[in-house]
C-alpha cells in the first residue's frame, strides 16, 4: 500500500521533529533566549500591529475563558460570531482521516463561510438550515486531499466560490469529484464574505500555499499549527523537509504568536487551542523538552 504522501511515516516523523528540535534550540541560543523574554510581549510588525490590535479587542468576549480542549461539537457562540466544528471522516489509502470542517458565521447578518468541507456530512447542512445562515464562500486552507473533497458538493447547494492558494493549485483536480478552486489567492489580503472579514495569512511549510484564516479572535490554522504539535512538511525540488519545517516555524513566530493570547485556533485534525496556549507549550516553537501531542488523524 502506498503511503499517504502527506503523512509522515513514524521513523521519518521522528527524525523530522528532532532537526526541527535542534534548529529551535540553536536558534533560541543565538538570539540569547529571546523567544522567552518575548512571552507576553508581542514582537513588533508593523504588519501586524493593526490586525492583533483588532484580534484584542474583539477577543474580549473570550478572555478568561478556557479555550484548549474539546470542541466546538457543538456551535460555540461568542458576542459576534459563531462556530461549528463538523467532523468528517475521509477515506484514502485504505485509512479513515477525521477532519474538522468548520462553519464560521456572524450572529447577526448570518452571513456564513465553509472552511475545508472534507466531506459532506449531513451534520454541516442541518446546522446552516436550523441556524438560517447565508453560506457566502468555501475556503480551503490547503489543497490535500481531506480538506477538500466537498467543495463542488457545497459549491452547487449553495452557489459560492471556493478559495484557495495558487500555489497549492496542483493538489486538486485528482478526485472524481470536481474540487478546483474559483478563486486563488497569490497573496495575503482582507477578504468580506457578507459582512464577515476575513484576513488571509499565509505560513507556507505543511503545503506551499497554507492558509490562516483570521476573523475576530477566531483563528483556523488548518494543518499548520495543532494543539502542541505542527502540521508536517515534506521534501519537494525547492527544499528539504527540515528546511520547510524551518520556514513553518518561522511564519508562526513572526504572524501567529504576535496575535492577541486569547486567539482561539481551530485546526484541521483535533482540538482546538489558543495562540497563548502554544506560545506557552508547544514544544516545537519554545525551548520545551517535552513530545509534541499525538495528532488524532
Ligand atoms: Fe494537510
């Protein structure tokens, strides 16, 4: 059988995650440990700075909430939007993948966006009929292939178009069922769908053209940043695996962890966390000994 070629194999993994291990410890070094005198102190971007202000002050209705953990099974709501957490199951390769398909929609206008329909579920259209949104966009945060497989199916119930990177363009057109994207997207940018805004970041490393996509203090990361883990990287023609692990690492220091602490992030496989949580405790992006968390795939 053939392995998933966006899965790592363990021993593979392990070797991947211990470069990766090295290079944060060599880096944390030289810098005379600046990763931790940074915790709580946000790094300066001028890029940045606007959207973590407006992440802050939208994020108040979630401060003090414990955020890391299960969820949201069912819709969680905050003063301005609301999110469902569909979990799909994708079959490949004789395995079934679990993926979180999410519904992001604002309370009042309704207005509402797909985030990686892996698979139609009936649960995804129960939700958006009960709840009365107004589907206005799919977006893919990367092109493989468990986050992607229902966007035709969404796209013709609803009528929208799909959104995903250019180049992770090649990653579609593979399933029988038609998945390529409408729109793609060469560069990081404000999108509204309705009266929901969206900013567009981009963390290249899982696949070239991994997505963020940040609204309010609602943060899906996709299968770049997990809950005390990352998503993996594989080698291609332009880089190694270590090398793109690297850029990943780097990309998530300098436009995820600068955003306000109480940032809830949905990933595209298992809990949900928050950007202080991961500062805090992801072994990968502090000097923290221990294992990242195993990954419910
Ligand atoms: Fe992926």
């Amino acid at each position: 059988m053939t392995a998933p070629n966006h899965l790592f194999l363990p021993a593979a993994h392990r070797f991947q995650w211990l470069i990766a291990m090295v290079f944060v410890c060599i880096s944390c070094s030289s810098k005379g440990g600046s990763d931790t005198k940074s915790q709580g102190k946000p790094m300066a971007h001028a890029g940045e700075s606007m959207a973590a202000q407006s992440a802050g002050s939208m994020s108040a209705a979630v401060m003090g909430k414990p955020s890391v953990g299960k969820g949201p099974r069912a819709a969680e709501k905050t003063a301005q939007y609301t999110v469902k957490r569909v979990v799909v199951a994708v079959a490949r390769w004789g395995k079934i993948y679990r993926e979180n398909t999410y519904i992001l929609s604002d309370n009042s206008s309704r207005d509402a966006v797909i985030i990686d329909p892996g698979k139609a579920h009936p649960d995804i259209e129960a939700h958006i009929k009960s709840s009365s949104l107004k589907v206005r966009a799919i977006l893919n945060t990367h092109g493989h292939f468990d986050h992607i497989q229902a966007n035709d199916h969404y796209r013709k119930l609803y009528g929208v178009k799909v959104y995903a990177h250019k180049v992770d363009r090649h990653f579609y057109g593979k399933a029988r069922a038609p998945d390529k994207p409408d729109v793609l997207l060469d560069k990081e940018k404000h999108l509204s769908f309705g009266t929901l805004h969206l900013r567009i970041i981009a963390v290249p490393g899982h696949s070239r053209g991994s997505l963020f996509f940040l609204c309010g203090a609602h943060l899906f990361s996709g299968d770049t940043l997990f809950l005390e883990n990352l998503g993996m990287t594989f080698t291609d023609k332009k880089a190694t695996s270590a090398q793109k692990m690297m850029q990943q690492i780097r990309g998530i220091k300098e436009k995820i962890l600068v955003l306000d602490p109480a940032v809830t992030v949905y990933p595209g496989h298992g809990p949900k966390t928050t950007v202080g949580h991961e500062k805090q405790f992801n072994p990968l992006l502090n000097r923290q000994k221990k294992k990242p968390r195993a990954i419910d795939y």
